[in-house]
C-alpha cells in the first residue's frame, strides 16, 4: 500500500456484504481500513444485490444499506454506482471471441481509405 501511495495511487477497500455478515465485522473492517488511511471505502452485495434470483435477496439488500451507514453518505452513494461494475452477477468479463472481435473493429476503423479519382 505504501508503494501504491508514493506513486500517486489512491487506495480503496471493496467489501462484499454476504446476507449472514455480521455489522461488527463490517465496523472492525472499516475501522482497521482507517488506520491505513485509506481513501475510501465501497460496500457491494456479494449476490448481485436485488435484482439477483437468490431467495435473501431483500435481506442481502437491507444487509448492505446498513452496511453502507457505517462508510458515510459520500462513499456509501460511490458504492451504490460501482455496484454493477463489480457485482459478478451483473457484470462479466469478456470471452476472447469478443474481445477479437472488438480490436477486428477498431482496426477497421482506424484504416486509411485511399481514392483513386
């Protein structure tokens, strides 16, 4: 962390909320992270949250908020907008197909057209 500090990076914890995590493990968590002096906190459902298909979902989504409460108004909406960045269930990375696909595209277009007139 020291080294990722002195070369001008900023340091955030991510902690996924699971519907059995227990809040004073959450307070430990943010509390040890603060001794750090990170800058910043992000609290995210481990399922996808309340729109996933488990059957806590609605739990796992109280579970979170109270969780966020700990972290503060500011870091608490930050993890409300990368949740669907870093939720598994929302999110994947792309296959290799894709991704060939993709520089196939961007090759073309980068391409110089010549005219003959």
């Amino acid at each position: 962390m020291r080294a990722a500090r002195l070369s001008g990076f900023l340091i955030c914890v991510h902690a996924r909320i699971h519907a059995e995590t227990e809040l004073a493990e959450i307070a430990g968590l943010i509390q040890f992270a603060s001794s750090f002096d990170v800058d910043g906190i992000v609290i995210t459902p481990a399922n996808g949250g309340a729109n996933s298909a488990i059957p806590d979902a609605a739990a796992l989504e109280r579970k979170t908020a109270e969780a966020r409460k700990l972290i503060g108004s500011q870091w608490a909406l930050f993890s409300k907008i990368v949740e669907p960045v870093v939720s598994t269930e929302r999110y994947s990375a792309p296959s290799s197909q894709e991704i060939d696909v993709r520089i196939q595209q961007e090759a073309r277009a980068n391409e110089e057209g010549v005219k003959v007139a």
